[in-house]
C-alpha cells in the first residue's frame, strides 16, 4: 500500500483527501477555509470523527503545515514519509496538456501561462504546490487536468468561428472543464450497458458550476463549457453561452468596461442573476414555491438550457444508450432531474420511475423504467479518486 495525498487548492481554501491505494480506501479528509485570515476553519475527518478549529491561516503553506501537523496528531500517520506522492487538480491544461503529468519545472511554467484562462483555479493550483514543496520537498507531485479528458474533441467541436490566425496565435478553443469528473462518471456508467459494444453517454455534472459531456467509446466528442468555465449552459452565477453582442450592448449602456461586464456574466448571472434570490438552486426552489416569478423563470431557464444541450448531443452521438446526473444538483435535486426528463421525454422516449427518483439523493442508481429507450442513471461523482489514480500510477 502506499498513502496518496490528493490537494485542491483554491484561492482561500485547501480541500484535501488521504487515500491508501491501490486499495483507493480514503483516509481521512478535511478542508481548510478561509486562508488570509484570522478567523480561518481548519477541517480534518477520520475513522468516523471529525474535527474543526478556528484559528489564524494566513497563507496556503500555513495550511499545508496545519494539515500534516493534523495528520500525525491525529495518529494518521507516525511520521511525513509514508505520503509517498500528492495529487493536485488544476483546471486548466490548455493545448499542453492531454493527460496527467508530474508537476516540474516544465508544468509548473505552463500551468502558469494559462492563469489568464483560469485565474481562479490555476493560480491558487501553484500557490498549493509551492506550499506542499516548501515543506516536503523530496515528495513526487502530479497535476491533473480538468482540461485533458476534452483534448480528443474534433477540430469542429473545439474551434470557435473567429479568424483562423487568431485561434493559432492565441491558442483560442473550446477546453472544456470538470473532465477528470466526466471521465469518472463515464467508466462508472459502464456496469449499466453490458453488452453496448460502443457506448454513447451524455454526463451531466451539474453544480452551482456545471457542464455536459457527449463521450463515445470512452472518448469526449464534445463538451458544453469553453474557452473558460463560462461557457455552456446556465449556472449558479455564470450566463453560460449568450449572443457575443450582448457584452458589446452592455458595455455602451452601463458605460462600464470589458473587465466590469466579464465579472457580471461571471459572478452576478445565471441562477443569482434571473432570480435576484441566490445562486443556490435550494433557494431558488424554496422561492418558487412561495410563488416568486423571477426564480419560477429561473428555474425554466435552468431546465431548458439543459434540454437543449442534450437534445444537441443526443444528435451528435448519432443516439445515446445512458445519461447520467451527477454533482451538487445532478445528486441531490430530484426534482431537477425530474423536469429535466420531462423536457426530453418525448423527443427521446424516457421514462424514469418517480418514487424512485424522488427518494434517491447522493447514491449509484439507475432510475429509468424498463421501457424508457435510454437508460438514466444517478452516479455521485468523485474527481479526488481519479487524481489519486493517476497520482499512485505516474509517481510509480
């Protein structure tokens, strides 16, 4: 057995997975919130317990030593060389990167150049790593890439219809995001189509973030977000793909810049944004039923936009033999799901079995009917897992 880190940083958190593998048994599990300040909450879960205190985390290698102090107080491990190797998701690998790789000098220098396209996500990815080398220099780390599971799109599904030089010269495409998640949920769907010589799954991972897969053959065809994460269908505060003009329109009107306008359809649009009541679909739920027209069309936006990128892959994949939801929504939302089916019911004759949706949350299930013509199936998701696959297999 060897003991497998796996680290998600973010710009004010740690999450963070222990697992011995192969056996992929977890260890323990935690976070550690709000780093930069003096009222931080630092998370640590084993053997059935957990624990959390608030206290000073002023930057990410605070949080690193916090987290291995944690582990050999906690009598996780007896000292720091049984982590034999740790894990890091970065979102974006841009055209570099097609698989998971140790994380170098040569990474690091890419991973670096593509901050721009995921400032969230792949700065604080270097600000963990720099944190984990600081203390444990001589300990293998592995990237892997929400980006790399995308990279077997076709040209056509991948090149935006912008002068071709600019695609070239600034290296402009359809990435794509949560991958390692699509990737995970397709190999799991597999025990629902025995005897489907040549599986065609839609994954649906839908979150307060969230994006659709098109996947034959155990390859992406196509995927719903883009350049960046903004891209795709509606989400918590993300537009999702909008006519270009709207931005154009809006920077005239509120006289306010490019960057201003960027940070709207980032931050301030989707669910939060059509509903003014939040980006987080339960209140979004609790409003409707208090009759709230704003969140109602929130709601069917949400639905709808879903709908349609199904229909289109349904298409794409010339048929489908299994859609699976998963992520915070996908999981545990039945109600989601069941709008979402009705939606596209008749155009695809599916069929889920109501009772069994309504009382299914967070577990591996297969709710279609016999007679629906595609299978559906609820399937939790677990990004950490893979990360701690391809961590065990390219550390050696």
């Amino acid at each position: 057995m060897k003991k497998i880190l796996v680290v998600n940083a973010g710009s004010s958190s740690l999450k963070y997975k222990f697992y011995d593998m192969p056996e992929e048994a977890v260890i323990c599990s935690g976070i550690a919130e709000r780093i930069g300040h003096d009222d931080a909450i630092f998370k640590i879960k084993f053997d059935g317990d957990s624990r959390r205190i608030i206290l000073p985390i002023m930057n990410h290698t605070r949080a690193v030593e916090l987290l291995l102090d944690a582990l050999i107080e906690n009598h996780v491990i007896s000292d720091l060389g049984e982590i034999k190797a740790i894990g890091h998701r970065v979102v974006q690998g841009g055209k570099y990167f097609a698989n998971s790789v140790l994380f170098d000098d040569d990474t690091i220098e890419k991973v670096e150049s593509l901050i721009s396209l995921a400032p969230l996500h792949n700065g604080p990815a270097l600000i963990g790593l720099r944190a984990f080398k600081k203390v444990l220099p001589n300990i293998p780390n592995v990237a892997t890439f929400d980006t790399a599971f995308h990279h077997a799109m076709a040209d056509e599904d991948s090149v935006f219809p912008i002068p071709y030089e600019m695609t070239r010269e600034f290296d402009i495409r359809r990435y794509g995001a949560h991958g390692t998640s699509h990737q995970y949920l397709y190999q799991e769907g597999l025990k629902y189509l025995t005897g489907v010589q040549h599986p065609r799954v839609i994954t649906c991972h839908i979150g307060s973030g969230a994006s659709i897969s098109a996947i034959r053959d155990g390859r992406c065809v196509a995927t719903s977000m883009g350049l960046t994460p903004l891209g795709g269908i509606m989400m918590g505060t993300r537009t999702g793909d909008i006519d270009p003009s709207v931005v154009y329109h809006l920077c005239k009107k509120l006289g306010k810049s490019i960057d201003d306008v960027y940070d709207i359809l980032n931050k301030k649009s989707g669910l939060l944004g059509v509903s003014g009541v939040s980006n987080d679909s339960r209140d979004i739920i609790k409003a409707m039923e208090e009759g709230n027209e704003r969140a109602l069309l929130a709601d069917r936006l949400f639905i709808r936009r879903i709908a349609d990128f199904i229909g289109q892959y349904f298409v794409r994949l010339g048929g489908v033999d299994l859609i699976i939801f998963s992520a915070g929504i996908g999981e545990n939302s039945p109600s989601t799901r069941a709008k979402i089916i009705e939606a596209i019911g008749p155009a695809l004759g599916v069929r889920i079995d109501a009772e069994l949706n309504e009382s299914s949350r967070g577990i591996d299930i297969l709710l279609s009917c016999a007679d629906s013509k595609v299978r559906i199936a609820l399937i939790p998701t677990d990004e950490e897992v893979m990360i701690a696959r391809d961590t065990f297999r390219i550390a050696g």
